[in-house]
C-alpha cells in the first residue's frame, strides 16, 4: 500500500490522487494491486503443493513490487524442487 505519494512524498489519503501535488497514483495502485493478488497466488500453490506456480508467482508479484516478504517468499519458493 501507497503511503505516500512518490511524487512529492506526501502522505496519501484513501484516494487515486495525491491530495499534496494532484499526481494520478490510481494506474500505481493498479500494478500494486496485481502484485498482491499474484501474492496470494503464490501462497494458494505452494498449499496445493505447485511449486512451479507458486514460483512464477511469487516472481511475478516481486517484479510489480518487490518488499522484503514478496523477496522472501521467492527466494524460499527457490529452495523447493519443481
Ligand atoms: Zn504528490
């Protein structure tokens, strides 16, 4: 989640524009958004044992937006056989 705008750094309200300098952070929320669901993808695969899915995934959520749980869980998900 956005907490603050990478345009100005100010902080961001619950909204697609930043209330400081009127950047259009919704196609950023868009991507970060993504990033979570190919998240939970990863996670839905590896409990289904598919740890090819759970990989492409968890690679798929680290190049949208990469935070030190996505990095973790891909480099965990690298350890497993496929
Ligand atoms: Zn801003």
């Amino acid at each position: 989640m956005l907490k603050r705008c990478p345009v100005c750094r100010g902080r961001r309200l619950d909204d697609n524009t930043c209330g400081r300098c009127g950047a259009d952070l919704f196609p950023l929320l868009e991507i970060e958004r993504d990033a979570d669901i190919a998240c939970a993808r990863a996670i839905t695969a590896l409990a289904d044992n598919n740890h090819l899915l759970a990989k492409r995934c968890a690679l798929a959520a680290l190049c949208k937006r990469k935070t030190p749980f996505r990095q973790t869980l891909a480099a965990f998900l690298e350890t497993l056989p496929t």
